[in-house]
C-alpha cells in the first residue's frame, strides 16, 4: 500500500502497546505501552495497534485504522486479508518466508484449520483464539512466489516485496494441490504433522 506522504513530523508520546484485545489510534488517549519515545511520523497519518492474545499488528498510514479494525478474536490474520483485498505489499526484510506471517492466513484459505491457544483476554476470560503453527517449512514455497518478488540488496541484507493478493493465491494453490508442501524438514515436527492434516477437529470456539 502506498505509505503517507511525509510531512511536518510529529513525535508520539511515550505510549505503550495496548493490552490483549485491546486497540488504539495516534488520536485517542495513550493506552499503557512501551513503544519507542519518538517516532516520526505525518501530522494526518493514523498509527493504529491491536493485540488480540499471541498474535499482534501495527499499522501506519491513511488506512490503518481500516486494517486493524480487521482483526478479532474470532478472525486473526484479518488485518492481512484486508491488505491483500486493498492491493498491498508484503515487504521481507532481511528475513525469508519462514518469517512471512501472511502464510498462516493461506494454510486457513487453502482448507486448514488453525491451531488454537488459550489466551486471558482484557476482562480476564480464558478465551481460545487462532495462531500460527511452525513456519520453518514455508521456504518451500519458493518455486511458486519466487516469480511474484521483487527484490534488492541493502547492504547486507537482501529485501523482498510480493504483493499480497497474488501471493496468498499461488500460495493457497501449492498448499491445495500438496499440504505436505509446508512440512518443515523435521519429519517429526507435530505441528507440522497437525498442521498438513488439516488442524484441529471439529469446531473450536473462539473468542
């Protein structure tokens, strides 16, 4: 997605990031956080964050709002399909796609159920929400979303952009056609071995 314009910068409060389950933009009262005592940023751009348990997302931007707004309980990886449907970017910095976490919303969209945690919520419920399972396996995935990237050497580090729509796709196509295709190189992995198998059984009650 195409970032804010920078202008004037403006530096945020010592803010902190909200509790589980709890969300917050650049213009409502600081929450309780540890975020970094300045960070630049346009006066009209909108810092969002949310911390739905084990799974967190910032957004900065025009649109952050809408992207963390995505995300609950019930539906994780919301903020992610939200970007795919908006046309975004999934950047790869120095990192390779065992550090994608886009992917976990593509093993849900090719057939997978998610595994489940148990989290406290901000009313301090025990609530079971989705997360994310091994991803060392994702690499594997390389000979299909190699053609979507675009990618540059800073440095030492090498940098990766693959746009999101077009990625979670050909990724859901590899996964369909072989759920083996993620197994990391541990053939004793469980959860990988749970993952590939479809995930938990039966109906989960999230949130």
């Amino acid at each position: 997605m195409t970032p804010a314009r920078e202008t004037t910068p403006a530096a945020l409060p010592r803010t902190a990031l909200p509790g589980p389950g709890r969300r917050q933009s650049a213009t409502s009262p600081p929450a309780r956080t540890h975020l970094p005592e300045c960070i630049p940023a346009p006066r009209d751009c909108t810092i969002a964050l949310v911390w739905v348990p084990s799974t967190a997302f910032a957004a900065v931007g025009p649109q952050a709002a809408e992207l963390i707004a995505a995300q609950t309980p019930t539906d994780v990886y919301g903020p992610v399909r939200t970007l795919a449907d908006n046309d975004g970017a999934l950047l790869l910095v120095g990192v390779g796609l065992n550090r994608m976490t886009a992917l976990h919303l593509a093993e849900q969209q090719s057939g997978r159920q998610l595994p489940v945690r148990w989290a406290r919520a901000a009313d301090g419920r025990v609530i079971m929400v989705e997360t994310g399972s091994c991803s060392e396996g994702f690499p594997r995935l390389e000979p299909w979303l190699r053609p979507l990237a675009r990618t540059t050497q800073v440095g030492e580090s090498q940098w990766s952009a693959y746009p999101a729509k077009k990625t979670l796709a050909a990724a859901v196509e590899a996964m369909t056609a072989d759920q083996n295709v993620t197994h990391c190189a541990n053939p004793h992995c469980l959860a990988c071995r749970d993952s590939v198998s479809g995930g938990p059984i039966g109906r989960v009650p999230l949130g």
